[in-house]
C-alpha cells in the first residue's frame, strides 16, 4: 500500500507558476469606512508602505479597484 501512494503522488502533475502582482499599502484607513479597512486587512496589508505578493486574479484586482486611493499595484 505505502508504495502505492508514492505513486500517486508522484503521477500528480505540479500546478503551473501562477502570475503575481504586487500590492502596496500607501495610505492610512483613518477617516475611511470600516469595510475599505476590511478590505485592506484581508489583504494582508497591516502597516504603511508594506507591499504584498499575491496572485493575479480577478478576485484580487478587484478588491484593489474598491479602494485605489488607499492600495496601488506596483510593477
């Protein structure tokens, strides 16, 4: 059986590379509604000016485009 499941595991073929983009926090939640602080938490964005990797997907750009005055994407 054990020989078993290093075949498989084995057989299971690697996820392709997926594209990454790169957040920056570049200005402060304070005096903005809560939710866009959410949004930013959810991120993973805790301090000022720290940037994140992560992956590039419309679920992320969008969370982005809700607060463009707060996050921007660096290149």
């Amino acid at each position: 059986m054990p020989a078993k499941k290093a075949e498989s595991k084995a057989k299971r073929k690697q996820p392709a590379a997926t594209a990454k983009i790169k957040i920056q926090y570049y200005r402060s939640t304070i005096a903005f509604p809560s939710r866009q602080k959410e949004i930013v938490r959810s991120l993973g964005l805790r301090k000022l000016n720290q940037i994140v990797e992560r992956p590039d997907n419309a679920s992320m750009r969008g969370a982005v485009a809700k607060v463009p005055h707060l996050l921007r994407i660096v290149e």
